[in-house]
C-alpha cells in the first residue's frame, strides 16, 4: 500500500459523487439550481449543502478526528433554505448513496470537524464557482488533506471540463488528483481511463497561455494585463471560473494563472487553493504568491497575509514574478 492510499481513494469517491450531484441539480432545469444568497452576499445554492454534506459523510465515517475547513455551514443552511429546498438536498443525496437520508444528517456532517484540533485537516470547497455553476460554466469540487499545513493529498473534480483537451467540444468531466510525492493523476467522469498530468516545457513568454478568474472582483483583470504585457506575453487570458483553472495548467492546457486578490482587506480561503496547488505541483509547475513566496496554509481558515497567487508551469515562473516586481 503506497502512502496516503485510503486518503485519496476516498477524495476520489467523495468528489466523484458530489460531481454527481451537482450534475442531478443542473438537469432537474425546471426546478431551478436553488440559488440563494448567504452572508457576505455571495451565492450558494442547495448543490453546495448537498456535496458538502456528502464529502463530509465520507470524511466524518473514515477519519473521524481529522479536522475539516469547509465552506458551508449547518446554521446557514437552516436559515437560508426553505423547507422544500432543504428536502431536495436530502433526496439528492439519498438518490446518489442509495440509502434514506434525514435533514438532521445533513446538518450535522455540514458541521463536522469545524473547530477540532488535529494536525490534519481537510480543506473542502464543495462548488468553488458558484458563480459560474449558477452561469452553467466552469465549477469544481475540491477536497485537500493538510498535513500540518502542507497539502499532501487532493481531489479536484471538474464536471464540466473537456475530457480531451484536443477536443473541447467532446465529453466533459474529470478528476485530477495528486498525492505528494506521487504525481498528478486526470480521469474522466464517465469512465475510469487515467493518464499522468504533466505542465508544458515552454519557457518562451510570447507563446504562453494564460488563464485568470472571470469574475474582475475576485481578481484584479487589469493588473494582471499589465504584469503580462511587463512580461512580454502576447495571449490574450482565457477567464474561466474556479479552480479548473490549476487543471488547465497541470495538464498543459496553460502557462499561467495569475490572480491579484480584490476588494479592500479579503484574504483568500484555504480550500479555494489547497487541491489546486497540489494539482500543479506534482504536475510538475510552480505556485506561490505574487512576491515567489510558497503559499501558507498552515494559519487556520484563510492563507495568511496573501495578496495574489502566481501558478506556473515553472518555466514561466521568474520572467513573471520579475515583472511583478517592476510594477510595484
Ligand atoms: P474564481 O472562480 O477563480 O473567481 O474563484 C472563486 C472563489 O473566489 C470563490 O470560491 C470565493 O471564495 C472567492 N472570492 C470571493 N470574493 C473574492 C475576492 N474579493 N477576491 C478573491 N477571491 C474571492
Ligand atoms: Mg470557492
């Protein structure tokens, strides 16, 4: 059994079916996502209580003292949704496990793990891109283990990325996933063909590909067209929701992602990053924060004193952190 054998294979199990039922909510059309609005005003919908309820049922059976930052909570949950919308959570979540489900459940596997003290803990973004799983493009499910604040195991389950890249208008859906040490690993939704992920060897700026946030107040748009135009890159930033965006570069379909965190004082949140970064890494590519520093997870909820995040395919790495430098 190599290291961290059980940990993944339940990462994969979870997103697989959490993937699954953010693709039941999206088909039922006519009952809508069940869009509502929590604290903060950001949206959530009854697909993000669902698979995060279901991925902490997983956690909460197999590791039952590890901790777990999770975007969702049960309190929210109880005052955001209405009855009906706490009742399709359940039944989407009894249809995927084949077994009857209460809402009390659900409250509680919401909650599991916040606030234990462990030196693991699991960093869970349910639906990162609400936005665009409500815009019907791209959202993942991410799932990272900490090991002292280091991500050492990570699933991240893209349900609507192109299988094969050559093809974008094929089949769609993946999952990317990477233990430490042991490389990056893409399958398919639909079927289980695997195959390594690795990050391209171009070093020439010029022909770099980039990907950044759609959303301008999630990631600062003009910022990063200066530090690339500084760099001499002459792409355009294809937006893409999410971190399907650490997909593209772990497999190749990009350079660069760049962000440059918005809006006075938000620091970023351990689990719209941790699966990612493990993602690009053992794919081989580079990520740190806009001054090349690694990235912190080891403060609790949020990354520390954090205002960007540069991921590379490694090559790129320096040409643009250099021309990070030039604009401040
Ligand atoms: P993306 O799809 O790359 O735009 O990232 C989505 C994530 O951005 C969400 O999960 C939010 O947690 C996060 N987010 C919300 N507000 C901000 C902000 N002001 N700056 C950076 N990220 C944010
Ligand atoms: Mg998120």
């Amino acid at each position: 059994m190599t290291l961290y054998s059980h940990e993944i294979e339940i990462a994969r199990q979870a997103s697989r079916q959490a993937a699954a039922l953010c693709l039941a909510v999206q088909a039922e059309a006519e009952q809508g996502l069940g869009g509502m609005e929590k604290a903060g005003r950001e949206p959530v919908t009854i697909a993000d209580y669902g698979s995060q309820a279901l991925i902490l049922s997983h956690i909460a059976r197999e590791f039952p003292s590890d901790a777990v930052f999770a975007e969702e909570r049960g309190d929210e949950f109880d005052t955001v949704a209405t009855d009906s919308q706490r009742e399709r959570v359940c039944q989407h979540i009894s249809q995927i496990t084949g077994t009857e489900i209460a809402t009390s459940s659900i409250k509680s596997w919401l909650d599991h793990g916040r606030g234990s003290a462990s030196n693991r803990a699991w960093a869970i973004d349910p639906i990162d891109g609400t936005k665009g799983f409500l815009r019907r493009d791209q959202f993942a499910i991410a799932i990272a283990l900490l090991i002292d604040g280091d991500p050492v195991v990570s699933a991240l389950a893209c349900p609507v990325f192109p299988v094969d890249p050559a093809n974008p208008s094929g089949a769609l859906g993946v999952i990317a996933y990477a233990v430490k040490g042991q490389g990056t690993v893409i399958e398919s939704l639909s079927e289980t063909n695997r195959r390594q992920l690795k990050v391209t060897t171009q070093a020439e700026p010029s022909a770099a590909r980039i990907v950044e946030s759609v959303e301008s107040g999630h990631s600062d748009h003009d910022f990063s067209a200066s530090v690339l135009k500084m760099a001499g890159v002459a792409g355009q930033p294809v937006r893409m929701d999410s971190q399907a965006k650490y997909a593209a570069v772990a497999d190749g379909r990009a350079e660069i992602y760049i962000r440059h965190s918005q809006g006075e004082g938000y620091t970023e949140k351990i689990w719209d990053h941790a699966a990612g970064v493990l993602v690009v890494t053992e794919a081989g590519g580079k990520v740190t924060d806009l001054n090349g520093k690694p990235l912190d997870f080891s403060k609790g909820g949020r990354l520390s004193d954090n205002h960007g995040i540069l991921a590379t395919n490694g090559y790129l790495h320096d040409k643009l952190l250099d021309a990070i430098q030039k604009m401040k």
